[in-house]
C-alpha cells in the first residue's frame, strides 16, 4: 500500500511536470530594428567570395575577380582559449546573414594558455571557424594572436604550413602571422619573422593574401614600407582603437600607401587602446572615411561577452548567435549598423 502511494505520487508529479514544461512559451527572439534604416538591397544570388573571387594585392590595393577593387568588412573574434565558446559555425552564420559580415577572423591566442600549452584545442578552434568561413562563402584570417611571435618561429612556422596545407586552394583564407609586434625592430626582429613565415607558407600555398604584422602593436606600417617583405600577395596589417589613435596614425598609414604597400585592418576598436573606456563614435567615423576612401578592409575587436566596452556581446549572451538589441553593447550597435549600411548581403 505504502508503495503503490509513492508509485501513484511519483506518476502524478511526472505528468505534471511533462504538462508544465510543454505549456512554456517557446523562447521569443525579437528581431533586431537597426539604429537607423539601412539601404534596401537585395539579397545577392552569390556567396561573398563568390563574388570578390581570390584575392590579391595589387599596388595598394587588394583585388579580386576581374582586378575590381574589394574592400571586406567583418568582425574578430576574441583571444580564443578565454572566448572559444563563440567559435562555432552558428556565430559565423549569424554574423552573415544579420550583421552581412563578409570576413571574420580567428584570433588563435599563442601565449598565456593558447597555442603553445594546448595546440590541438586552440588549432580546432580555427578549423570550425575556417570551416564554418567556407560553408557561408565568407573570407577568414587565420590570425597567430601573439605579442612575441618571434621568440615562436618553429611553432608558428609549423602552425601555417599545417593550415596552407590544409585551406591553401580554398580562396576563403588569409593568414596573418604575427597579430601585433611590440616596440621592437622591424629590420632585425619582425621582419625577418614574417618573412620566414611567408616562405614558410609559399611551400604549399602560392596565392592566398598574407597580412604581416608591424612594429609598435601593427601602427609603423610606414616603417616596413620603406623597407618592404618579398613575396607576391602580401599585405600589412595596421591596428587602430579610435579613442587612442587618431589623425597622427592614418598619416602614417598614408605615407605607407604612398610607398606603395596594401593595408588591411585586422583589428580595430571604437574605444580605447585597452580594449575598454568610452566608445569614441566621432573619431571612428573618421577612421570610417579614411578607411573607404582608401578601400581598406577591416574587422572589429571583438565578438566576445567580456565585460569591456568593446566587446560587442553583453555578459551571458547566447554562444550561438540570435542576439536581440539588448544583448548588443554601443559599441556592437555601432559596427553593426556601420557593417549593414556599407556591405552587400550575400547568400
Ligand atoms: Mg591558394
């Protein structure tokens, strides 16, 4: 009697917890409004790189199909043994089809817990970017996220041609091989670096964009001009955060396109150097206008729910994408809107 009470009990309270947990609403996703209203624009019958092709350097410019001159707008994602979470093919096609990115960047981290202490977790990491990159049509830098890349030669040297080896015939890819040297010698110390990394990657992949970093955290792309890498298809990077640097770093950004060299951004911030401080939306526009008057391609620091302004994701937003207005920060709202209003929407 006792038992056939708490079998009767137990059924009862099973029932009704399966009626309960059928009569929840399903989760509402509220559409994103933009700020403002974006050109209508059809959605185009391509893939983004179906549409630009390979890419190539070209004087100072990058080009694709037919030598038209490409400039990509996307986001980077965040140092990826503290953000990987949001390294997955969900966020690569959200960033797509709602922000109409057509470029991401994996921020592979090095040191402090990357690479060097775990290759095999950090290196997936890429591969489910690149790989989710390739299923959207979508253009991805494959970025070695170091602040010392030249005391990792042999590791990084092994880490591209593994990745050349790999996506070295998919057009999608760009390497990056050193995401932003300190203050030390472009002559002695970074140059002969990204040159050992671009021979390095020449063995199995001759065309793919290469996009070396420069002394002082990628700001003395002046410097490198005058003394410039060999190799067909290469780029430099140039790093920017609008609250810090302004109209001092884009003249040297134009006396290195001047010498001749093709700049891609591949990190920037609407804030602080730190990463963090207020959101300088003036000064980014700016950069906005310098970086289309020159066709400059750019990513955005970071997809990432840290607590800093320019993480574009507040605290405990979804790892999958699907984000509603209020899980974007100002700082999101803005490279969204900026992204939606400049880029074509690819299938
Ligand atoms: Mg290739």
């Amino acid at each position: 009697m006792k038992i056939r009470k708490t079998t009767i009990a137990i059924l009862l309270f099973s029932v009704l917890f399966v009626f309960c947990k059928k009569s929840q609403a399903p989760e509402v996703i509220t559409p994103i409004t933009p700020i403002v209203p974006v050109p209508e624009k059809n959605l185009t019958n391509s893939t983004a790189v179906e549409y630009y092709g390979p890419l190539r350097v070209v004087g100072n410019k990058i080009v694709g199909t037919g030598d038209s001159i490409v400039q990509l707008r996307g986001m980077s994602f965040f140092w990826s043994q503290w953000m990987g979470k949001y390294y997955n093919a969900s966020v690569v096609k959200w960033l797509k089809d709602d922000w109409y990115c057509n470029v991401v960047r994996a921020a592979m981290a090095v040191e402090n817990g990357g690479y060097l202490t775990s290759p095999d977790t950090e290196k997936q990491k890429v591969f489910d970017l690149v790989d989710a990159a390739i299923a959207n049509g979508m253009y991805v830098i494959v970025d070695w996220h170091d602040h010392n890349a030249a005391d990792h030669l042999q590791a990084s040297t092994k880490f591209f041609a593994e990745i050349a080896k790999k996506y070295g015939d998919k057009p999608n890819v760009i390497y990056e091989p050193f995401n932003e040297p300190l203050q030390v010698s472009w002559a002695a110390v970074v140059k002969p670096y990204d040159q050992a990394v671009i021979d390095t990657i020449r063995k199995y992949d001759p065309d793919n964009l290469i996009i070396c970093g420069t002394p002082t955290w990628s700001q003395d792309v002046d410097i490198a001009a005058n003394d410039k890498l060999v190799g067909t298809n290469i780029a430099y990077t140039l790093h920017f955060y609008s609250g810090t640097h302004k109209q001092s770093l884009r003249d040297k950004a134009t006396a290195a396109l001047n010498k001749g060299i093709a700049l891609l951004v591949t990190e920037y911030g609407t804030t602080d150097a730190s990463g963090d401080g207020a959101v300088n939306e003036t000064e980014t526009n700016l950069w906005y206008n310098f970086l289309d008057a020159n066709k400059i391609s750019w990513c955005n620091w970071s997809v990432a729910d840290k607590a800093e302004s320019s993480a574009v994701l507040f605290t405990g937003a979804s790892t999958y994408g699907n984000w509603v207005i209020n899980q974007i920060t100002t700082s999101g709202a803005f490279v969204r809107q900026e992204i939606r209003t400049k880029n074509l929407r690819f299938k």
